[in-house]
C-alpha cells in the first residue's frame, strides 16, 4: 500500500594513457598520474579519423573518455561495459566527455561513435585489491543523488560528499564523486561513483554511510512518481569495492503518495549494508 514513510534499504590502477591517433594525438597526463601508466589496450583506433582527437585515462578503476571531433555537434558515442551502456552526444563545441567505474581486475569495454567502426578496449587493474569504490548505477530516466557519509562525518560538513559537495580539492573528507553520469535515457546507464584516493585513510571496516535522494521526484511528488506511476519506485544498484571484494546490491526505492509532501528530513533515505 503506497505511503509516504521511508522504507529503509538493506542490502579505483592508478593509470592514464593518451591514445594518440597517427595524424592527431593528444597527450594531457597529469604530473599526479604520470608516475605510475599502465596502457589501455584499444584495437580500432584509427578508425576514428585524422581530425579526431581522443584521450583515454584511468585512475583508481574508473575509466574517462575525453574527445574533440570537429563538426560533431550532437553526435552520439556510447560506451558498452558488461551490461551498462553509456551515452552522451558531442556538445557544439565538439567535445564529448563519459567516465564510468570499473567493477573488476580485469575489464574491456567497447567504444563506439556514430558512424565509424567500434573501437574494442581492454583495461587491468592491477591495485584493484588495494581500493575503495562505491558505485550507484541505475537505468529510469530520473535523477538520483549519493549522499556519502564518511566515518564521523555529518550531514553538511566535513565528510558528507555528494555531486553537490564533490570533494574535488580533497579539503573536506577522505574521498571524492569523481563520476557524475547524469540522467539516463533510451535504457542506457545513470551512475554516481565515489572512490577514496589514499586507502591508508580509511578505518578498517570502513564506516561508510550512505544516503539516496530521488532528486526528480521532489519534495511533492507528482505522476508518475508516485503512488503507482511508472517511476515512482525505480530501481538501482548500490556496488561496493572494498580492498578488491565486490558486494552489489539489487535494491529499490519506496513509493509515495502523490501531492503528500515529503519531509526534508525525509528526503535522503538511509541505503543499510
């Protein structure tokens, strides 16, 4: 029976390569990544053409696609790992950035813009025994949020990260969002990753809390997100990789009846372990 209460929920290779293409080539590693390369290997580069310039970086299991394609405007590319397809068009300015987090040791993805041959990647990770990496995927097309509480960390300070409050400078918690696929659509993925750069940090046992926030949905929901409307109780993917054990959770959000305000209080619901 619908109802507006909470249910509680139960239930990174250090890298960076530049993918040079024969004519055009871009290299952008950073001095913090440089140190330690390991190739991805990708077959099919070529195809892509002269005037394309792509950028392929690794840090930590997440993967970054970065690429400049003249007169590209609204092109699409999608990324195929395992089951998750990952989509976004080139902007007017040509440029097209998708990141994605690793889920193993070893992975291939396929890359594939239109109209030029896939191009198929391989990429090991060799310290993925040696990381922490919480990953929310999921596949309506609304919006969800990660809210992370880090060990002693409270809501709206130090130690709370979010795609609001990313961390990127590391100045306000152990780890960071460092992957922020947004809305999905036509079936493809939406995923929030938040990933801990120095392990050595982070207490044995972790301590990690984490909060989800049906940011379309609102705090006065109407149809279809709510009572039974076809997204008012989506379902998504909460993957933890702790020190190179995987737990995947398969878990759903709780229906709420339509115009009944939500409590602030109750917006962000508690995802247990």
């Amino acid at each position: 029976m619908p109802s507006s209460r909470p249910r509680y929920l139960t239930n990174r290779f250090v890298a960076a390569i530049a993918v040079a293409l024969s004519i055009s080539a871009v290299v952008l590693a950073t001095p913090r990544l440089a140190a330690a390369q390991t190739a991805v290997q990708c077959e099919g580069i070529s195809s892509v053409g002269a005037d394309t310039q792509l950028k392929i970086t690794q840090y930590k299991a997440s993967v970054a696609i970065e690429m400049f394609r003249p007169n590209s405007a609204n092109r699409k590319v999608e990324i195929e790992y395992g089951d998750e397809v990952f989509s976004r068009k080139f902007g007017t300015d040509g440029k097209i950035r998708i990141s994605f987090g690793l889920t193993a040791a070893e992975n291939s993805f396929v890359l594939s813009i239109s109209e030029t041959p896939p191009i198929e990647c391989k990429a090991n990770v060799p310290d993925f025994n040696r990381l922490y990496r919480a990953i929310l995927r999921w596949h309506d097309p609304v919006q969800l949020d990660l809210n992370v509480l880090e060990p002693g960390g409270q809501m709206g300070s130090t130690g709370h990260i979010s795609p609001t409050r990313p961390n990127t400078q590391l100045n306000q918690g152990l780890g960071q969002i460092d992957v922020l696929n947004n809305r999905p659509t036509d079936g493809t993925t939406g995923e929030i990753s938040y990933v801990v750069s120095d392990l050595a940090s982070l207490p044995q046992g972790g301590g990690m809390r984490f909060r989800l926030d049906y940011v379309t949905r609102g705090s006065q929901p109407e149809l279809p997100y709510c009572d039974e409307g076809t997204l008012a109780a989506p379902q998504f993917e909460l993957i933890i990789i702790d020190r190179g054990v995987v737990n995947t959770r398969k878990l759903g959000m709780n229906r709420v009846r339509c115009r009944e305000a939500i409590p602030e209080a109750s917006r962000l619901l508690p995802i247990r372990q």
